[in-house]
C-alpha cells in the first residue's frame, strides 16, 4: 500500500524538478500569432463573453446556446418586433458573425438604468420532473438561477431590470418570434439546446438549456 | 486574445488570474505544443485548448504556486498535443517526453520520498498525468477525465495501473538501495 502522503511530497518534489527544467518565459523567443487566430479568438471572446458561458462550457460541455437569426438582406441586419401598445419593448435581431448568428435582444423603449432599486425576484414555480435548483447568483438587479437535472441536462435561468439586455449565440439554429402568455418574445433553437427571451413590459427573462420547447414554455409561463 | 479568456471567468479575481496566467505563460506552452507538433497552427490550435482547461479549472488554480501552475500547465499542454497528434492521424511515441529526476533530489526529503520520487519520473506520462493530477493536484477523477479528454473509466484504469505500477518499482528500487 503506497503511503499517500509521501506519494504527495515525491509528486511534490517531481513537479518541482519539472517546473525548474521548463524555460523562463523570457528565454523564450517572442511569438507572432498568425491573423486567423487571432481573429478567431476575437470571435470567441464576444460568444463567451455572455454571463451563462460557465454554464454552458463546463456543465453541457459545448452546447451551444443557440440562436439563429433570421436571415437579412445586404444592408438590413435588423428585424424589429412591435409589441402592441401595452408593452413597451421590442426585440432586435442583429449583429451575424461569420460561423454563427449572434442576437442581441434589447429594449429601446426604456432609459437605460432608470433606477438602482433592487428589482423584485421572480422565479419559476413549475419544475420539469428530476430537475433541482443547483446553483442560485442572483444580485439585486439580477435574479439568476441554474437547475439541474439528470446527467448533464441542465438550464439556467435570468430576470433583470427592463433596461437591460440580452445576447445570444449560436449556430444552425433556428429563431421564431413567439409569445409567453400574453408577451412577446423569441425563441432560438438547435439540435441541442434551446434558448427563450421574453419581457412583460417590467422585466426581461432569459432561460436556456436542455428542455425541450414544451418545458421551456410551462417554465417560462410558471415564472411569478 | 486575451479578453475572450477573461470573458470565461465569473469572477473578477479570476478573470485577473486568468490573464497572469495567460501573459505569463503563453510563450511556454505555444513553446512546448510546439515542439510536439512542429506546426504553427497546431500549436496555436493546442494554446487554445489549454486555455479553456485554464478557465475551466481556474479555481484550482488559483490555489496553485508558480512551480505547481507551470508542472500543471506542461501536463495539460502535453495531452493536448498528443491530442491534436491523433486527430491527424499521425502515430504518436509512446513516451513523448522524459525529464529525469536524476540530480534534481532534495536532500531535505527522507529515502522513501525521494526513492518514490525517481519511480513516479520512471512511469510512462499516461499513468502519472493521471496519478499527479489526482493525488497532488487534487482532481477529481471525472475532472481528470475532462482535462485530459478521456473517459472516467479510463482514468480510473489507468490510476490503478500506476500505482500497481509504482508499488513495483519501489520493492526494485528498495532493494537495489538496500
């Protein structure tokens, strides 16, 4: 039976010995990386740069949030949606990369950060069955929650201030227009992840994840 | 580059980790994809890699020293050349690497440690990557199994055969120093 904490302080000793045999970074010749990458890496930053990029990245391991913007002709990026004159947001799609469709959602209709007052938190009541609340980051202007469920099937939910934004990325996807109760919203999906956007004229709610379209609609419509 | 790595993190303090991280040692492990795959765009494709692995597992390494952060570095920078090897289908040496223990002993350290020490540098890199990152840096095994792109049950296979392995070099190593 191996002494465990000798094998620790011999691991101890080896790595030590490695990391002294590796070169100094200033030894090492500078390096002049080539325009694709980083043109790719610059991509990648504005994908992941989204608040849920952890959740995605470690707990889906790739899924990718998805959207899927509409198609736009030359000039014309954007596809407004007018809300009738209860509501007072509308989303825009825009802003297409070259590998993928990047949407951002937002509201032009409000002031930008009207007001620092903690927002009040509303969650979803409904569950999909084996799902669990597993991860609560809510601030005060901020609710934000990740659940999960069985295997690596997760999804994550966020309510903020309606003078907030939301973005989203994805490839091979499709985007639709749709309504949660009597709100508008969009809905972006792919093969493995759906992702659903909505505002009912005081907050802005974002849920993606794993669920199917149904689930992501009784979530959506349980949130009070 | 970097403000795509900083994006990654959630915490300010990690985001601040990630870009030392990143400034500090990207020579190092272009340096060492590098000099595995001998194509530029493998080595950066690798410095890509390894980078995620930074951000995915940034937490433990904020708790790591600068001689822990390099060694850790080296292994994951290792595996993920000999990962984009096999993608391309290229044949890749068994042991990829050897650095010897030999005249790195310290003194300080009893007979056994250093004796374990010298068997743990004689194992092949595919049994003491999975050994060093379990026992000293302290991954799980499905961490372990993510960071080196294999299966849990391979790396629990591979744990056991290391320290099969180790146990039986320590007996020949014993009595050979008596």
């Amino acid at each position: 039976m191996l002494d465990e904490s000798k094998l620790y302080d011999a691991f101890s000793q080896y790595t030590q010995f490695v990391a002294s045999r590796l070169p100094k970074e200033e030894d090492l010749q500078e390096i002049s990386f080539s325009p694709r990458f980083e043109e790719r890496m610059e991509r990648l930053l504005q994908r992941q740069k989204r608040f849920y990029y952890p959740l995605i990245n470690t707990m889906l391991k790739r899924v990718a949030c998805i959207a899927s913007a509409v198609l736009v002709s030359g000039s014309a990026v954007a596809l407004s949606v007018y809300s009738n004159q209860k509501e007072e947001s509308y989303f825009n799609v825009r802003n297409f990369s070259e590998n993928g469709v990047y949407v951002h959602f937002f509201n032009i209709d409000l002031p930008y950060e009207t007001t620092k007052d903690p927002i009040t938190p509303k969650v979803p009541s409904y569950l999909p069955e084996g799902y669990f609340l597993k991860e609560d980051r809510s601030e005060p202007r901020k609710v934000e929650l990740i659940y999960e469920g069985e295997g690596t099937d997760c999804f994550y939910y966020a309510q903020y201030g309606n003078s907030s934004d939301a973005q989203a990325y994805a490839e091979d996807a499709l985007c639709e227009r749709i309504r949660v109760g009597e709100y508008e919203g969009y809905l972006l999906k792919s093969e493995s992840c759906t992702h659903l956007i909505f505002n009912d004229g005081e907050y802005l709610y974002q849920l993606n994840g794993t669920l199917t379209e149904e689930e992501m609609f009784k979530v959506a419509e349980s949130i009070q | 580059m970097l403000s795509f790595y900083l994006s990654l993190a959630s915490l300010p303090e990690e985001k601040s980790k990630i870009e030392e991280i990143y400034y500090k040692y990207r020579k190092l492990i272009y340096h060492i994809a590098y000099s595995k795959l001998q194509k530029r765009e493998w080595a950066e494709d690798a410095l890509h890699d390894v980078m995620l692995a930074v951000i995915s597992n940034i937490g433990k390494l904020q708790q790591m020293n600068e001689k822990d952060t390099k060694a850790f570095l080296y292994i994951i920078t290792r595996n993920v050349a000999v990962d984009l090897l096999r993608k391309e289908q290229r044949r890749v040496a068994a042991d990829m690497e050897e650095i010897p223990i030999s005249g790195g002993v310290d003194p300080q350290q009893d007979l056994g440690v250093q004796v374990l020490a010298h068997c743990i540098a004689q194992l092949k890199p595919i049994y003491r990557d999975v050994l060093e990152l379990t026992v000293y840096y302290g991954f799980s095994a499905k961490e372990c199994a993510s960071l080196l792109k294999i299966s849990s049950v391979t790396v629990r296979k591979r744990l056991e055969r290391a320290r099969a392995l180790l146990k039986e070099q320590m007996k020949e190593e014993e009595l050979y120093v008596g």
